[in-house]
C-alpha cells in the first residue's frame, strides 16, 4: 500500500482508479464496478448534490438497509465538504423523526421498501428539500444521476471537515450525532491496516449495516487499501454466503451470526472455512461460542476488536496468535490491546486520577480517530471529550502489565445486544410513562445468541395489576424491537444506595456470576 496520509477520503479512491482502474472494486446485487467507473459514478453523484445546492458544512441523509448507493453518498457528498448522515433504519418513527430533525439533512435517500414511512413523517421534516426513492421499482436515484455530467472543478476541503455522521444513543435517551472527519476515517484505516494488512488475495465481505462503524468505517478501510469489496443488503445467512460464492474472505462479522452459522449444520460450517480472516466485535462473544468457532475453523485467523462510533470504529484487538495460544488462555476474556496510533489510560472516573496496573476505572482514550464532537451538542462534547483530547469512553475495566485490556462494566448503564448499543436510560423514560409502573430499572442479562438482552425490573403503582406480556407491547409500540426488553420481572422495591442511587450493579449481579465474561 502506498503512504497515506491525511487527506480526504476521495483520495484513496483516485488513488485505485489511476492506479487499477479497469480491475473489479465493487459488487452489489450483481452489478460489478471497476474502480474507474466506480470513481465515476461517485463524480456524477458529487456533481448531482451540487446541482442541488449541496456545499460546504450541509448534510444529507441517507436511510435504508445495505445499499451501496449509500457509501456513494457518503464519498459524494463528502467530496462537497459536505456530510451523510445515516441513521439506524429500524428506528420507531418518532425516533426517526428525532434524528432527521436533529441533523438537519437537506436531502434524504429513503430505501424504497422504508419510503411510506418516511412519507407519513413528511410534514415533519421540514428542513428536508428533496427525498429521493432508491432501488425497487420505482427508483429515483439512478435517473437523478444519469444524465449529470461527472464533477471536474472539486473544491478545496480539509481533512478536518465533517464527512459522516452516525448516532450513537445516550445516557439522556437521546441520541446524538458523532461527526467523523475525513482525518478521523484516514487514522482509523491507517492504524487498523498497520496491524491487519490486506493482501493481494483478500476479498472484503461488507455485510454490517452502514448505519454502523462496523459498515461504513470497514468499507472505508477496505477501500483505502485498495480492496475488492463485495456488499450484501443485509448480514444474514443468504447474503453472506452469496458473498463467499462470489468470492469474498475476510469480513467483519457481530457474534451472533457466528453462532447462526455453526448452529446451521455442516454445509453451512463448511463454506465459512473459505474466510482467511473474520474480525468479530459490536457484541460479546461467549467463551464457549468462540471455542466452538476456533474449532470448526482451524485455518481462520479470528481478531477480536473493541471500538467506539466516537473513535471512528476499532481501538482495540485480540490479534490471532492470542486465539490459538493455549499460554494465554486468560487474555481470551480481554478485547486485546490498544491499536498503533490509539493511547489508553485507565482513570478512576471520581478523582480523575489514573489507577494502578490491574485496577478497574474508566478506560479514556486519545487518538486522530476521535470525534470532534457530538452535532450540535457542545455540552455534550464537553462531557465526553476533555481539553486535552481523551475520550471518556463510559466503559470500566482494567488492564493487566502488557496492556491487555478487559472490560468491565459500563459506567453509562449500555446493553450491548446482537451488536446494537441499546441505553438503559432510553427505555426506562418509556416504561415509567405507563400509568401501572412507579419505578424502573433497565439493564443487560446474559444471551447465549445476542451477548446481551434487555431486562427491565420494574415497580408498581399502588393495586395495579399488569402482565409481562402488555408491557413489552407497550415499548414495541414506541422504540425500535432490539431496545424492548424481552423479560420483566416485578419487584416490590428496587435496590438503593445511600444516596437513593439504583444499584444497578445489584439487580445484575445473579445473572452475570460466575461467567468468564463479566459482560458475557
């Protein structure tokens, strides 16, 4: 790979179409582009945006399942100065509306099978100017952008420039915006390549949502190191078979479609033993899982990663060796180590002062992969990121003398299930508007498939009477399915500190004892 410094992220690609054009870059539903073309069609979709009134600091937004037109945006609408904003497509409407409203996008990309959603919203989302339909039967971006003539005259755009924007939920229920600039994309590829190197035979498998740094972020590496790439429209069994026939191996895959693959027999176990590499990360993978997945593919290097929207996707990895090593069989319940250009420190999160080696705090982290910050929330950027540039990450743990970091527990309460980052906060302020619960507390229990699912304990109000099944309704009606709980329990009192804090810790306590994994 030639030196790749900060720039913008169209460099990489012009980068690959002066230097390969006429060889396979990307494929999507059976349409394959050679790197000239594709560079092409993101020029006339730059051109497209332009014509539109897109510049300098705008965003649009771009809400489907997979869809390579999405990355395209992305690219495009970076090459403008301007940023894709590309929201989680599951999200309940009024979720939704928030995010579309919160970001201000000027022109919205709506999957076909997604736009009667978004057309009931239209009212609402008065800074959008133009929607556009892609795929299906009645797309309209391929008409938008086949008659334009291919951006020549690019304008001039730092690296420091907002390029996508995706949302990571908070503690306040509200999710918020993380900007990532095209120097934050740039260190990320350059610091995960320098310890997992592409070869001239790896084929990129993108089957993770773009909604999520394990989509987009992985795409971009891919194309920064000049990668084939091979794009599935969902990360299920079909689609990613279908790409392993086509040819793809490596990929960047969440725990449980692991787990979905060795319970899918043989044949299935088979096909997957053509991955060279499988990244794993988003979710805890149960020890046992792992063992399993080790066994089955013995010629598979498996990488685990820990990262963060905020840092631009990986900060940490559990590099193959470490897999197979009997000698460090402990440091299989770590995330690894921190990642060239990533620095760690361990800090008790009360006195702001580093802890000793092996002592649980908060795990800070520095780094050109980190946000400048949340879309429009300074307060919030002030929380999270000091003067100095760390990152408070929100998640305890601990590292041993080499480095090798495990993780904890979550300061902010997050349940991280099927690799979704679900926040406990968010649906508690569900729950405790229905007239039957006094008080509410969410956490995260143990799930052999997801790694975690949701649990809410709840409080009555006096002679109410309510059953298990009315109230998980009652949240499927209001948030996106993977953030309802699946269990319930009712308690006559929760359990508090001094200070009437809810000890969370406590509730969650017979549920993650005596697992190797704290978190698993």
């Amino acid at each position: 790979m030639s030196d790749a410094t900060a720039g913008i992220i169209f460099d990489r690609l012009e980068h690959w179409a002066t230097v390969k054009p006429d060889q396979a870059a990307m494929t999507f539903q059976g349409t394959e582009y050679t790197w000239a073309q594709w560079r092409d069609r993101i020029l006339r979709i730059a051109a497209a945006l332009a014509e539109s009134g897109i510049g300098a600091g705008d965003t649009v937004a771009f809400v489907d399942k997979n869809h390579l037109s999405c990355l395209e945006v992305t690219y495009a609408a970076s090459l403008l100065g301007a940023a894709n904003v590309i929201p989680n497509w599951r999200l309940s409407g009024e979720e939704l509306d928030y995010v579309l409203a919160d970001c201000g996008a000027r022109i919205l990309f709506v999957g076909s099978e997604l736009l009667p959603q978004i057309v009931a919203m239209r009212d609402r989302l008065t800074a959008v100017e133009s929607i556009f339909a892609v795929g299906g039967e009645h797309d309209e971006f391929e008409p938008w952008i086949d008659e334009v003539t291919p951006l020549h005259s690019r304008p001039e755009v730092s690296p420091d420039a907002t390029a996508l924007v995706l949302y990571s939920s908070g503690t306040t229920g509200r999710p918020k915006g993380v900007q990532l600039t095209h120097r934050n994309l740039f260190a990320h590829s350059n610091n995960v390549l320098e310890i997992l190197p592409a070869h001239e035979d790896h084929r990129f498998l993108i089957a993770m949502p773009m909604f999520h740094v394990g989509g987009t972020c992985y795409a971009i590496m891919a194309i920064h190191t000049g990668g084939r790439c091979y794009f599935t429209r969902e990360a299920d069994g079909p689609s990613i078979f279908a790409g392993l026939a086509a040819g793809a191996n490596i990929a960047f895959l969440v725990p449980p479609v692991i787990a979905g693959v060795l319970a899918a027999g043989e044949q299935a176990v088979a096909a997957f033993k053509a991955f060279k590499r499988i990244t794993y990360g988003a979710a805890p993978m149960p020890l046992p899982l792992l063992r399993a997945a080790l066994a089955a593919w013995p010629d598979t290097e498996f990488v685990q990663v820990y990262g963060m929207t905020e840092m631009a996707g990986v900060i940490t990895a559990l590099m193959p060796d470490v897999h197979r090593d009997e000698s460090q069989v402990e440091r299989m319940a770590s995330a690894g180590t921190a990642i060239p250009g990533v620095e760690m420190r361990v800090v008790d999160p009360v006195t702001l002062e580093d802890v000793p080696t092996g002592t649980t705090g908060e795990l800070w982290w520095r780094s050109e992969q980190c946000t400048p910050g949340y879309l429009g929330k300074p307060e919030a950027t002030a929380e999270t990121i000091t003067a100095d540039g760390w990152l408070r990450s929100g998640d305890m743990g601990r590292a041993d003398s080499d480095g090798f970091v495990f993780i904890e527990d979550r300061l902010k309460d997050m349940i991280i299930t099927g690799g979704e980052n679900v926040y406990s906060p968010e649906i508690e302020r569900v729950l405790v508007e229905h007239p039957a619960i006094a008080e509410v507390a969410v956490i995260g229990v143990p799930d052999d498939r997801w790694g975690e699912t949701v649990k809410a304990v709840v409080v009555l109000t006096a002679e109410a009477q309510i059953d298990e099944a009315e109230l998980i309704t009652y949240t499927q009606e209001r948030l996106a399915k993977f953030k309802c709980p699946t269990s319930i329990d009712v308690v006559e009192i929760l359990p508090r500190n001094p200070t009437g804090k809810i000890l969370k810790r406590d509730l969650r306590k017979p549920y993650w004892d005596n697992r190797e994994h704290k978190l698993v």
